[in-house]
C-alpha cells in the first residue's frame, strides 16, 4: 500500500479546520495547529511533505512562519499553500516574496482545494525525482572521476613500459602501478625460458617464486579470497589484498590490473623480440669476420690453383704438339686433336671465372651486412 503524504494544516479557526481536515481526509495524512509556534514545534520532530498555512495567526504570523521555514535549508523545500480572506494583489505578492507555492481564497470550494493540494503534491514528487536524478548524476560523475583516475595509472603505466628495456625495469614498473591502488603484488615476467619473480620484498624469494609457480597455471584471472592471479602470456601478477569490502572498487581494480598485466605482456613480448634481435645482430657481427677470412682464403687459393691450371694447360698443349710427330697423324688429324683440346681448356677457363665471380659477389654480401650492422 501506497505511504500518504503527511499535510500539516495551520489556522486559528476550528471551524475552518475541520472543512479542510475534511476536504484532505481520504488522499493525505492530516494534522492540525492552531498557531505558528505548534506548527514550527512539530516540524522540528516530524518534516511534513505539504503545509496549508493561514496568514492571519495569532503570535506569528502566516509570512512569517514560511519565512523561517523557506530560511532553513533542511525545510525549504517544503510547498507551501496560503489561505487568506484577502484577495488583493498586495496580499498574493506578500505570499510570493515570502515562499509560498500557491493561495487558496477563504471561502473556498472543497474541490478546488483538494485540486490544488493534489498539483503541490505532484511538483513535490517531481522535485523529489529530480533531487533524485541529481544524486545519482553526482555519484555517476563522481564514479566516473575515480575510474579516470584508477585508468590513469593503466595509462600511466603503457607509457613508461615504453622505456623499460629489461624485465627488472618492467617489473619494478608493473609493481609500482599496482601499489597506486593500495595493493600488494607479486609478479613472475618470464622468457626464453628463464623466469624473474619481483615483489616488494625482493627478487626471487624461494617461497613467492614457489607460489607464482604454481599459480601460473590457474587460468587467465583466477581468485581465491583476497589474493587474485591475473596470467597473460610472459605475465603472472598475484594481488594479495583485494578490497572485497567494496565489491565495485573491487571489480574496477580487477579490470585495471587485467590491463596493466595485459600491457605488461605485450611489452615482455617486445622486449623478447629485441633480445632476438641483438643476439642475431651479435652472431652476425661475430660471423662477419670469420666470413672475410674464409672469402680471402678462397680468393687465394683460387689464384693459386688458377696458375696452377694455367700451368698445367701449357704444357700439356707442349705435349700434344710433341706427340703429332711420333703418333703418325694427317694434317687434318692434328688439326681436329688440336681444336678439341682448345675446346675444352677454354671451357676450363669458363669455370674458373665463374668462380671468381661467386667469390666476388661473396665478399659484396659480406661488406652490404657489415654496412648494414654500421647503422
């Protein structure tokens, strides 16, 4: 069942009481003063939602009282209505200066009162629905500021990541954004197989590295009581004091660290990418000159063994020409013997140059890496 609304009914004549206590009885929740200082005696104990005040009252008066209560912040919002055997203009604009929501004219019909009565009724529960709506636009603003501030740190965080070049600067740096919410962390940040395990209370602790250990397994989020395990990749990070107290600051903080241990693995990633590479660059640099010294070897031994060829092609173009006198042979005969051989020490030659080739084309890798790692 629907709650009243409570009408306070201000005025010196009983008669007139009991027509508006009457008028009220089956919509409102009724009491009855006959002066200023009972009326203002009660609401100290007990806020009424609507008051009929009469302007004329002995002691104080009808303005008076709504001035008080229009002065007060804890009653100013109360609606007034004026009764009043007066109709002037004067006498509305009094009622106006002094607060008053509306002015009933003595006499009144019963209808119109309880009319009029039903429209005060209506504005108050407007001014209570927008009161309302104002609150919680305040704790919507206000939450919202406190999410930007806790995504600050997310934010805060990605941006020094940048810097950090090794897993010791990533921890420290993960395990300080985390302390910004008033928790204690620890974090395990592994690669090439190897893992770092950080906490405030230092660097591979036996019984936090046992721990991460075992909870790296536990899924991507992963909650027991007050300690939560957030597993993304290279990253385990376990939180020691959620604020299970607050269950909405709980679960911002459970999104935020989720980023910053997201954050932290994609930067692990990066780092482990660029260590690749140094070592790669390192095995080049270390190669290079190994590579030049076999090239100069071969180079060398080319030379020599092309003399050597050389050499060996003379004299056997010596030999054959030395043979056609014993072997008998037709000028035609010596003549084929003779361009055979040509043939094939020209196609000797071919290849040795094609090798000198290779060898050069070698040795301008080799010095295009040696720019490259230069750079």
């Amino acid at each position: 069942m629907e709650k009243l609304l409570r009408i306070f009914i201000v005025d010196d004549d009983p008669i007139l009481l009991d027509v508006l206590g009457a008028a009220l009885e089956d919509d409102f929740e009724r009491e009855f003063f006959t002066s200023g200082e009972a009326c203002l005696a009660r609401i100290a104990e007990c806020r009424p939602d609507i008051i009929i005040l009469d302007l004329t009252l002995p002691g104080i008066s009808g303005f008076e009282v709504c001035q008080r209560l229009k002065d007060d912040w804890e009653t100013q919002d109360i609606p007034i209505l004026f009764v009043s055997a007066s109709d002037d203009i004067d006498t509305r604009l009094l009622c106006y200066e002094a607060g008053g929501e509306d002015f009933i004219t003595k006499p009144f019909d019963p209808a119109e009162l309880l009319r009029k009565v039903k429209v005060a009724a209506r504005i108050l529960g407007q001014k209570h629905a927008l009161h309302e709506q104002a609150g919680y636009a305040q704790r919507t603003a206000m939450s919202a500021m406190v999410s930007m501030g806790e995504l600050g740190v997310v934010l805060q965080f990605l941006s020094k990541s940048f810097a950090c070049g090794t897993r010791e600067e990533l921890g420290a740096a993960l395990l300080e954004a985390v302390r910004q919410y008033e928790l204690n962390s620890a974090v395990q940040l592994r690669m090439d197989d190897q893992a770092l395990s950080m906490s405030e209370n230092g660097i591979d602790l036996p019984l936090e590295v046992s721990v991460l250990n075992h909870v790296r397994h536990s899924g991507r989020i992963f909650q027991f009581k007050t300690r939560c395990v957030f597993n993304y990749g290279h990253v385990t990070l376990l939180v020691n004091n959620m604020p299970l107290d607050d269950p909405d600051r709980c679960g911002r903080i459970r999104d935020n660290v989720a980023l910053l241990a997201e954050g932290a693995d994609a930067r692990m990633r990066a780092i482990e990418a660029a260590e690749l590479a140094r070592h790669r660059r390192a095995s080049i640099e270390a190669a290079l000159p190994r590579v030049q010294t076999t090239l100069e070897a071969v180079q060398a031994n080319y030379r020599r063994n092309s003399l050597e060829l050389t050499q060996v092609m003379i004299e056997f173009q010596e030999a054959l020409s030395k043979s056609f006198f014993t072997l008998g042979l037709t000028e035609a005969q010596e003549e084929s013997m003779t361009a055979l051989a040509s043939t094939y020490m020209q196609r000797m030659v071919a290849s040795q140059d094609a090798s000198l080739q290779t060898i050069g084309q070698l040795q301008e890798l080799a010095f295009s890496l040696e720019q490259v790692l230069r750079r």
